[in-house]
C-alpha cells in the first residue's frame, strides 16, 4: 500500500469520527417533544356542583364557620361543573380509602393515556428507553414505574425514574431529569407520565388551612414522549431551549408552605400556611433571574443593563421595582402556559409579567374546564392552545409551574411546525372562551353568603342544603 492510500484511508477515517462526534454533540443537545397526550375521565367520574355541595354537606364534622368557608372557596375557585374526581369520593367513601381504590385510579389513567401516546406517535413499547413517572402523594411497591414496564412488557434495560412528592411543579423535574440522560449522546426516546393520587389523600377534617386542597385538585394526568434524535425532529412539536429549576427550602417559612402533615385529631392533610403566596413568588423570582437572560434578546437585555445602572446613578439606595416593570417579556416569548394552582396564582404571574387577559386565556379557561391536575396541568393549557391552532412554527412558549418544596421551575420551547391537535379539548373547544364566564357555584350557592349565624344553625342547615336553589 503506498502512502497515498495509507494518508487517504486515514483522512476518512478521521473525518468519520468528527461527524460522528459532531452527531453525538448534536443528540446530546436535542430535547424534542415528539407528543403528547391528556387524560379524560369517564363521565360518570364528573363533579357537578351538585355533587360537590353532597360531598360537602355529608362531612359532619364541619362546624357553620367551616362549611360557609368551604362554599365561599368554590365559588370563588375559578372553577367549573365539568372536571373529574376518584371513584371512592363520588360514591361518598372518602373517609375510609383503600390501597384498591388508589390502584384502581392510578391503573384507569395509565391505560388509557400511555396507550394513547403509543397509537398516537407510533411508537412500541419496547422502542423506550428511559421512563420517568411522578406521582406525588401515592407511591406503592412494586413502584408505577415497575407497574407499567410489566403492562406493556417493556425492555429489561429501560431506565426506570420514579419521582414523589414534587408537588405540582414536578412535570418539569422529570423533563429536566430526561435532558440530563439526553447528554450521554446515545439515540434515545424517553416518555414522561405525570399525575395525581387524590383517592386515597381526601382530607375528612374541618381545619381550614388543610381543607383547600379537597376544593381545588381534580383527576387528570398527562403522558410525553421524547427523544434526541434528529432523525425525529421532523415528528416532534417542539424543541426545548432552556430549562431553569429553583428550590427554596433551605427558608423555613417557604419550606413550611405546604405540608402534608396530621392536625390535632391525626387526620392527614396538606397545610398550606399563610406564607405560601409570598413563597411562591420569592421562588418565582428567583427563577425569573435566571431564567430571562435564556430567554430576551440581546437588546432587551442591553435596556435592562442601562435602566439598572441609570436607575443606581440617580437613586444608588432605590429598589430595582421600576426596572423590573420596564422588561417587556413578550420579546422573548410568545405564549405563556401557567400552572393552573387557582385563580390567585394565575392573576398574580399576570400582575408580575404584566400579561394580557389574552395571555392567561388558557390557564383560565384550563382551570374552569378541568380543575387543578396538579403537575399535569400546563399540558392542559398548551393543548387549549393547540386547539385553538395559536402555536405556529418558531413560536416560542414558556412553561411556569410552582411545587411544594418550595419550588418554581419553568421550560421556553421552540414549536417545530404548526401545531393543531384538538386531544382532549376536541368535544369543547368551541365553547370557550364563553363571551361570560358563568359561575355554576356562584348561582347554587351564593345564597350562603346572606345567611346569618342566628338563622343558620347546624338543623338549620341540612334543611336549608336541600332547599337550596338548585
């Protein structure tokens, strides 16, 4: 062989390893969402407002102060007639749930929707290899994780992740998790399942601050397949861009927030403290700082710079408020998908970023429809998006959601083409937004709001409940 040769084979041989290594860099950076799928319970799992006064009222450990405040929290919940509760709760066994009925919750959500991702993205059971589920308040042995590698008879080297206890900020802890095994460079496809346990974590107390979470949370769950190869990218919506995660629990009163804990007659329940609003938005921005120089252009950033040290100039002792009221955070983003915790947490990001009532359609509209679906939700909100065909190609969308912890962690994606599946929203999508919001509660039970503790005793009002003017 002479040394043309020799030099030639080595030249390509050197010039297939740099494309190789130049494509492993390349899967090593690639997040793309290739789908995704929304749970929808069976109709007979609905809560109406009927059903959601019966549930109150049957609770007789509740004095008039705990039942008037109850009512007062639904009808002022942002939520609608249409969203889903656990079997055990519709059927009044709430007080004494078993490991069945949580099973039974658990298995009807996983069956439907990861079968649904499958059909829907054409994938095998067998082509994944990494599984990441969160459940937060429900974690069994052998784990979820176990349990759906033995449904769909997965391979016996898939990664399994089994998350808990990440509150409602988890879906993008396990997404994050996912990025993280992306950066091996190996070719993988990854599906993501997030939900919520309500059957078995049914708080049968009367302390206020542990009763909130059995008005707000509701059945729901999501399913995400992923994956870092480009030869999906044509399939994929979206791409992600940048992923920033916040934990405050090193402070004690963000820490104490929101705990699952027993109150004074050992009734487990999650407290939320008062603190809890001015923890999520010490998180919230913390995030932000991190966050908005991934996510604003050059120039918003260079105003910013110059507002900040003009402002330091004039004021050296001022708060940098007005600065932070200047930034225009639509320059980076284009649609905002907020955690639907309640209609507080939505007006309060509105308030900071300054959003129009156009910007937090879907989180309301995905609050009136399904509740709060704890972690899942902003995959409700993005497809009440979809639906509504707003997600165009090199749209960018950020994803903001708060947790237990305490936590915020927000996503910015790239929306790969345009985007227009109905999923879930596909029977009700033209319903919202209605031209008026109705309150369903407010018409059943305002009527609380005008009784009198003279006139409205515990006799009272059993006799009253009935008559009320449904």
């Amino acid at each position: 062989m002479d040394v043309l040769t020799t030099v030639t084979i080595i030249f390509l041989l050197y010039s297939l390893y740099l494309l190789y290594k130049s494509y492993k860099l390349k899967c090593s950076t690639n997040c793309y969402l290739v789908d995704y799928v929304c749970f929808k319970p069976s109709p007979d799992r609905q809560i109406t407002t009927r059903k959601c006064g019966e549930i109150i009222e049957r609770n007789k450990k509740l004095g008039l102060a705990e039942y008037k405040f109850l009512l007062k929290v639904i009808v002022n919940s942002g939520i609608g007639e249409r969203t889903y509760g656990p079997r055990n709760i519709i059927e009044g066994r709430e007080e004494s749930p078993t490991l069945d009925d949580a099973i039974e919750e658990m298995d009807e959500f996983l069956n439907v929707c990861i079968h649904d991702l499958f059909v829907k993205t054409k994938i095998s059971p067998r082509d994944v290899d990494v599984l990441v589920v969160n459940i937060s308040t429900f974690c069994p042995f052998p784990s979820l994780a176990s349990r759906i590698v033995h449904r769909y008879n997965m391979r016996d080297d898939v990664k399994t992740y089994n998350l808990s206890s990440m509150g409602c900020s988890a879906t993008l802890v396990a997404i994050d998790v996912v990025k993280n095994i992306f950066k091996s460079g190996k070719k993988s496809i990854a599906v993501v399942i997030t939900s919520e346990s309500i059957s078995p974590n049914w708080y049968s107390g009367n302390d206020k601050s542990m009763m909130l979470g059995n008005c707000l949370f509701r059945c729901g769950g999501s399913a995400m397949l992923l994956t870092n190869d480009p030869a999906m990218q044509a399939q994929a919506k979206m791409r992600l861009k940048c992923l920033v995660r916040t934990h405050i629990g090193a402070n004690d009163d963000a820490f104490n927030s929101a705990v699952q804990k027993e109150d004074d007659r050992g009734r487990v329940g999650v407290h939320l403290s008062k603190d809890l609003p001015k923890a999520a938005m010490r998180a919230f921005t913390e995030n932000l700082k991190r966050l908005l120089p991934k996510i604003l252009p050059y120039r918003e950033i260079a105003l910013i710079a110059f507002h900040i040290v003009k402002q330091k100039l004039v004021q050296p002792d001022a708060k940098l408020n007005k600065v932070v009221a200047q930034i225009n955070f639509k320059s980076g983003v284009d649609h905002f998908c907020l955690h639907t915790g309640g209609t507080a947490v939505i007006d309060a990001v509105r308030r900071a970023l300054r959003l129009s009532e156009y910007d937090v359609e879907p989180a309301r509209m995905t609050l009136h429809r399904w509740g709060n679906t704890s972690a899942s939700s902003i995959w409700y909100v993005l497809g009440y998006m979809e639906a509504k065909k707003r997600l165009k190609k090199k749209d960018r969308v950020l994803m903001i959601s708060f947790g237990s912890g305490f936590k915020c962690n927000s996503c910015l994606w790239e929306v790969s083409r345009d985007l227009g599946d109905g999923d879930v929203w596909e029977d009700c999508i033209k319903e919202y937004p209605p031209k008026t919001l109705v309150n369903p509660y407010l018409d059943k039970y305002g009527w609380v709001h005008e009784e009198t503790e003279e006139t409205f005793n515990r006799e009272e009002r059993t006799e009253a409940f009935k008559n009320s003017p449904w």
